[in-house]
C-alpha cells in the first residue's frame, strides 16, 4: 500500500500519480453490485483513502 509520484526535475511538473490500492469509479457509476460501497468502506485495505493528502498511510 502506497502511493508514487512522476515529477518532472527540473520544471516540477508532474507527470503522473498512483495511489494503490484503489477501486474502480465505473463500478459505483454503473452498480455492478449492490453493496459494493459497503465492501470498499470495511475493506482493510482502505481503497477509498486518498494516500496523497495523508501524512501516513494505514
């Protein structure tokens, strides 16, 4: 579990993002399962917490 930053060197531009492990949002959108929403928020891997903006990750 973690997250991986792309940062340009010498602009800062970034390049790309990963926060893992994640889900996919099309499944929300589309309701593949019904209770999926209750899986993702008791799953203990915390897929729904966004690692970018912690200070840890659990």
């Amino acid at each position: 579990m973690g997250t991986a930053a792309i940062i340009h060197p010498k602009t800062g531009e970034t390049l790309g993002l990963i926060s893992s492990p994640s889900f996919d949002p099309n499944e929300i959108l589309y309701g593949t399962e019904p209770n999926l929403w209750e899986k993702l928020e008791n799953d203990e891997r915390n897929p729904l917490l966004n690692r970018f903006y912690s200070t840890f990750a659990l």
